[in-house]
C-alpha cells in the first residue's frame, strides 16, 4: 500500500453501535446537571429512549435545511439553558448544528469567524450525537453546514473541535424512516464514500473505509427500503454511512455534491434526494478518469454498465428501483433556474476541485439538463 500523502483521521473516542444502543447515552452521561438535546420535531420523541440525567432541555425546531436564523436561535436555547453536555438527536442538519452549538453557545465568535478549516476556538462543552437517519454520517466527522439565505450558499466549518465525544448508531431509530427517504439518504451516503474514493485527494486508508461503505450499500439499501423494520439493513446502512462521515475528514467529496448543493439552497430539494437526483450523472462523467474504481463501484451495487445505455443509464435504473423519482422537472425545477444552478455549482471550489475529472460550466449544465 502506497501512503501518497499524510492524513489526519478524526473519529469519535466512543462509538455505540446496535439496537438499542441509545439507552446507554444516559450511563454515559451520567453526572451531567443541564443536558441540551437539539432535535427535529420528527426527532424530539426519542429523547425519552436516552434515559439523560440532571435537568433536560429540548430545542426541536431544526428543520431539514437549517439557515443561519435557525442556528441562532438554537444558540439562544443553548445559553439560557447553559449545558454541560449537548446532545444533537436527528439527521445531518440536527447533528450540523449539535457540533457548532457546542462549540460556540459559551464564547464569542460568529458563524463569520469560524467559517472555513480551523478556526474554531475550542469547545467547552461535551457533545453526544444520536444519528436517526442513515445518510449525512455527520455523527462521525468535523464539519457542519448552515445555509445562508441571503446568498443560498453553504456555510462550511471544519474543525477537531466539532468532533463528537460519542456517536451512537441504533438501527431501532431508524424504523420509522420513510421508503423514501431511506433509499434518498441511502444514496448520499454512497456518494460520499464514492466522491472521496474516486476524489483527486483520495488516500488508500480512506479507499478502505469507501469500500466498506459502497459494499454495505449494495447488500443494504434495497433491503432496508423495502422493509423498515429490517433491523440488520438498517444497521449496515447506518455503519455505511459513518464510513461515509470518516470519508469525509481527509478527502472530502467532489463534483456531485458541489452539483446537489443549488438543488437544496434554491430549489430546496432534501440534501440526500439531490445527491440521489445528481450521483449516476457524475459517476458516469467521472468513469473515463478513474475507470478501475469506478467499475468496483459498478460490482458493488450489481449495476450492468456493458449495455446499450451504459453506466448512466445502469446507475439512474439503480436509484428509480429505490423508488427515487430521478427528473429535477417533477421536482418543481424549471429549464430557465438549469443555468444559475451550472454557475453556482461550478463556483464550489472546495469541492469541484477535488473531483478526478474537471469539469466546466458547459459540462455542469449538460448533466443539469440531462436529469431535468
């Protein structure tokens, strides 16, 4: 094995993993006097399964795409509640702003300072993440993302000190995840492990944990849609969405979630339904330059790119069998926003360059038209 470059690999010190595993939060925590729990109103029914100590708030007002007003407020709970332990109890936009929460409720700075790598001052407060969905992964990494409204862009922070002092992974909350939002989450999942497996900056190291993700994937995700309550599905699809979180530590992701992230700010898709929307056409743009992988990542889902219609057509069936309805046209998306949601997308640096082929404004809005 060949180490190209150094990586530093952040993971929480403690990870619980398994059905029931949410009841042994509260044993964790115990000695905690203020527990801030920070939830989705579809979340906030599980904070009961924790068994938390002392005195509990519950901030529940996070919805799927949390803006900069949302934050705020979640702030506002977190210092009149003054929490020696933060607990985010959701999807990725829950556990986003768990991380931020924690770390910044007892300082100063503002979303301004800390936005970008290393520039969070340190957190004060310890911070346990419940993940209910299997997708973002974000129990398992260092960044968080809040979307500015004014701009529809993404606030990006990165830090060690976001990092979770533990993550728990129970399948049991995930039963009640809708077919549909399993298999979209599900796919976001994959493209993280794929984008960082096929990435410029991919590392043989996170190549492993890619791997996992993508195989867990492909055994998992048809399972765990057609049936909710599939207790080992749903476990391999919350494993493989962690391995998807560690993915994106050192390598990050490229092209195709620079290319979902307009859908979600503009058109105001879920983030794992427009990584499911946008992922077969960036796999199949990326195949000429990263062809080995991209086959391994064809065996694992069991796609057959050799007929007529090739890898994308292989990899869009893969998705509509999941139930994914692939047009952005059915999505309320219209011809005339194709070309702004090209130049947004294409102005995501951080991500389009890391994707292993490069890709102009022509090619971003050809794929945006081509799954219009």
């Amino acid at each position: 094995m060949a180490l190209a470059r150094s990586i530093t690999l952040h993971m929480p010190p403690r990870i619980e993993i398994g059905a029931g595993a949410s009841g042994r939060v509260g044993p964790w925590a115990e000695g905690a006097a203020r527990v801030l729990v920070l939830a989705s109103p579809h979340t906030s029914g599980f904070a009961d399964r924790l068994a938390l100590p002392g005195e509990v708030t519950i901030f529940d007002a996070i919805p799927g795409e949390p803006d900069i007003a949302t934050f705020e407020a979640a702030l506002d709970a977190a210092r009149a509640a003054r929490p020696d332990l933060v607990v985010g109890l959701g999807g990725g936009s829950v556990l986003d702003a768990a991380k931020l929460v924690a770390a910044m409720w007892d300082g100063t700075q503002t979303l301004d300072d800390v936005a970008g790598p290393n520039r969070v001052a340190g957190r004060r407060t310890r911070l346990a993440q419940v993940a209910t969905t299997a997708g973002t992964g974000s129990e398992a990494g260092i960044r968080a993302l809040i979307t500015n409204p004014g701009s529809g862009a993404k606030i990006a922070v990165e830090s060690p000190h976001l990092l979770a002092d533990l993550a728990v992974l129970d399948p049991e909350l995930t039963f009640t995840v809708p077919p549909a939002v399993t298999a979209a989450t599900g796919i976001d999942a994959m493209a993280h492990c794929v984008e960082a497996f096929t990435n410029r900056r991919a590392h043989p190291v996170i190549d492993g944990f890619a791997r996992m993700g993508i195989d867990l994937v492909g055994r998992y995700l048809a399972r765990a849609v057609r049936d909710g309550q599939d207790t080992e599905a749903r476990e391999g699809m919350m494993l493989a969405s962690f391995y998807g979180g560690i993915c994106l530590g050192p390598v990050n992701t490229a092209a195709g979630h620079a290319l979902s992230y307009p859908l979600g700010t503009l058109l105001h898709l879920p983030h794992g339904l427009a990584n499911a929307i946008i992922f077969p056409h960036v796999l199949a743009f990326n195949e000429s330059a990263a062809p080995a992988k991209t086959a391994e990542v064809a065996r694992a889902l069991d796609l057959s790119p050799g007929d007529a219609g090739g890898l994308l057509d292989a990899a869009c069936g893969f998705c509509r069998d999941l139930g994914v309805e692939m047009r952005l046209s059915a999505h309320g998306a219209t011809a005339d926003q194709l070309e702004g949601f090209a130049r947004d997308a294409h102005g995501i640096r951080r991500l389009m360059d890391n994707n292993p082929r490069d890709m102009s404004v022509d090619d971003v809005l050809e794929i945006y038209r081509a799954a219009f």
